[in-house]
C-alpha cells in the first residue's frame, strides 16, 4: 500500500511537470493569424518574458512541495505527528482537527516566501500588483480566520457523523457537503466576498442602462448588479455571475471599466447571462454530484483499514491518516473527473458565446476577450494536450473562430 501510494504521488508530479514543459515548449510557437491584433512584437515579448518568468517559478515552486512532501512519506512524518497528538489522548475530533491544523499552518509557512515573492516581484515587476503588504497580511489571516471557522466546523460535522454511523456515513456526508455547497452558492457574495473586497451598486449610468435593457430583453431578471474593488490588489479584470433566484447578481471588478467599452462590458455579461439561460450552473452540479458521492462512497469503505493508516506510518486506522492516505490514492479518479468536468465546461463556454452571439455581440465580446488576454499577458499558444487535460474554457483562438463564424 505504501508503494501504491508513493507510485500515484510521483506519478501525478512526473504527468504535471510533462505538461508544464509541453506548455513551455508551445509557447515558442508563432500568434495564430486571427489574434495577431493582439500584441505588438514590444508587448509581446514582454508577454513571452511573463510566460517564462512564471513557468520557471512555477517549476520551483511545485518541485519544492513535492519534495517536502515526499520525504514526510520516506520519513513517516505522518505517522509521527498523529502519534505525537494521540498521545495527549484528546477526542477524534479535535485530534483530527490539530493534525490537520498543523498541516496547513506548516505548509502555509513554507510557502509564505514563495507567495511574497510572487506578488511584490513578478507581478510587481509586470505592472500587475496592487496590494500593500497590509493588504497582503490581513488577506492571510482572515484567510486563515476563515478556514478555522467554516471548514473546522463543516470537518467536525464530518467526523462526527462516521462516529454516528459507519454504515450510512458516506451518504450522510455527501448530503452534508451538498447542503453546504448550495448554501454557499447561494450566500458567498453576502458573507464571504464582504471580507476580503467592497461591493458597492452600479451607480446609474450608461453602462447600468445598457445592462438592464439587454437583461430585459432576454428575459433575465436582474437587480442586483454590483461593483468590486478588484484594483486594490491587482490590475487583472474580471466580471462574474452568481447566485439563483432572487439572490443572483451580477460583478463587475472595477479595473473592467477602465479598459473596455459600455459595448464590450454588456457584450461578456451577456456571455455571462448565457450561462444561467442555459442553465449551466445546474448541469455542472448534476455532474458534479454523482463524483462527490462516489468519492465519500470509496471513503467510507477505507476508514476503517489498519492498511492505509500503516502506510503512512501510523500504527492503527484513524480518521486523519485513512482520509489523507485515500487523497492521494484519488488522484487518478479526481483526474478523471476533472478531465471530464472541463470536457462539459468548455461546451457550456461555446454555448454562452454563441448566446451572445445570437444577440449580435460576437463582435464585441472577441474585442473584449481580446483586450483581456492582453491586459493579462496571457498566453495565446497553449499546447492541446495542456488545454485537454487543464483547460476548463476554450482557448482565445478557438473562441474567437467560433464567434467570428457564421454557423
């Protein structure tokens, strides 16, 4: 077991290091012709420097983890921090809760250096930062406030429903991670947004006239639509949709404002309207919900296993061992799934192109797409095999020769 564990570990590190060098690799290649607007050659090696900069970091950065990682395995560093905290005699729960604890707060401790150096160097030195490093230290500890709190409480609940049933923990779990979810879904931009950002009412204007004629026009009813102060960390723009039912609204970062047209901003919310109307955010969680009974299904079955406690160095089954012990054993399973999930993600990206395309934004929303690569930097290259395996939307290109079709 312990082998079949490090096997998979190494195995998904090895498969993530091929595709980043694949990644490298294709972005030598020439801009496709239809987004050759995009970069002048000044900007675009500036683009090709951004590329490689965070390409190698990345490579340093996962090399690290995984090696720390992988001596904890070699060593048994699992199996001795769970021995040391059984020790105090404490209850599964909190037992479960301190050796998870400690986890994060070590990993998050030996990544601090890499983060910092991330934000107040690369993305510094690429005219991307924003955030103070106040801003940057209160982010973490609320962050950090928010883990303790909501995934304490949602991990306690865990533990003491397989203390209640063995039998019936997996689907008791499942509807407890489900409930939390659409609670969540229906809640983030009123409880957890507020904490780290502003959200202020589009004031009335143009551009909020505009949005609610065309919401008008499709049928969507919309009241709530919302400004966040996105520039205060970064110059990277954004917009989203969230919520259902009463409680749906619309985002606009600021930073969108300063860089498109009223035309171009009605043209991604209308991108963003064609989700709901197509019903998406529905069809990803139907997908998604038979994996998450699947994964608490296979969970349930291995928590009470000497086997994978023993493989990571513990002496008997517990909760904390088991559960990281199945994780890693996942993998392959979450890969799959994810590969799946992008498979679904990118058709319902097709489909809310072509909404706003039927609307006569085609030309507009390739404008914006176009203005947001460039104002990101982003990559216009990326090698099929990356885009099959990571890639949840489609590629600039390909968005942009569907928009630009007649079919």
């Amino acid at each position: 077991m312990f082998y079949l564990i490090l096997s998979i570990f190494i195995l998904d590190f090895l498969f993530e290091r091929t595709l980043s060098f694949l990644s490298i690799k294709n972005s030598k290649k020439p801009i496709p012709a239809l987004l050759s607007d995009i970069y002048d050659w000044k900007k675009y090696a500036r683009q090709q420097s951004y590329f490689r900069v965070n390409s190698r970091f990345g490579m340093l950065t996962s090399s690290f983890s995984f090696l720390v990682m992988l001596l904890m395995l070699l060593l048994g560093g699992f199996g001795w921090l769970d021995g040391v905290i059984q020790s105090w005699h404490l209850s599964e729960i909190v037992t479960a809760l301190l050796f998870f604890g400690i986890l994060f707060l070590a990993n998050d401790i030996l990544s601090l250096p890499f983060d910092i150096y991330d934000t107040f160097i690369i993305e510094q030195k690429f005219g991307f930062n924003r955030a103070t490093p106040k801003i940057f230290a209160l982010d973490r500890l609320k962050n950090y406030l928010l883990i303790a709190v909501i995934g304490g409480v949602l991990f306690s609940l865990i533990i003491f429903l397989y203390q209640l049933t063995e039998n019936y923990f997996w689907l008791l779990a499942f509807g407890a991670v489900t409930v939390f979810g659409l609670f969540m879904s229906f809640f983030y931009s009123d409880i957890i947004v507020p904490i780290f950002n502003k959200q202020t009412p589009l004031p009335e204007g143009e551009l909020r006239t505009e949005i609610e004629k065309f919401a008008q026009k499709v049928g969507f009813g919309l009241k709530n639509i919302y400004l966040i102060d996105g520039s205060k960390r970064s110059t990277k723009a954004n917009a989203y949709f969230t919520g259902f039912g009463g409680k749906k609204r619309i985002v606009l970062y600021d930073t969108l404002l300063d860089k498109m047209t009223t035309q171009e901003i009605v043209a991604v919310l209308s991108h963003e309207i064609g989700h709901y109307k197509n019903r998406h955010t529905i069809k990803g969680m139907l997908v998604s919900l038979p994996s998450n009974l699947l994964l608490f299904f296979l969970l349930g079955l291995i928590l009470k296993s000497d086997l994978f406690a023993q493989a990571l160095g513990g002496r008997e089954a517990n909760f904390e061992l088991n559960i990281l012990a199945f994780s890693i054993l996942y993998t392959p399973i979450s890969m799959l799934i994810d590969l799946i999930g992008n498979i679904f993600s990118r058709r319902h990206e097709y489909e809310a192109d072509n909404f706003a395309k039927n609307y006569g934004f085609a030309p507009a929303l390739i404008s914006s797409l176009k203005k947001l690569s460039e104002t990101s930097l982003s990559n216009l290259t990326p090698h099929s095999l990356v885009v099959f395996f990571r890639y949840s939307h489609p590629t600039l290109a390909q968005r942009v020769e569907n928009l630009s079709s007649e079919k």
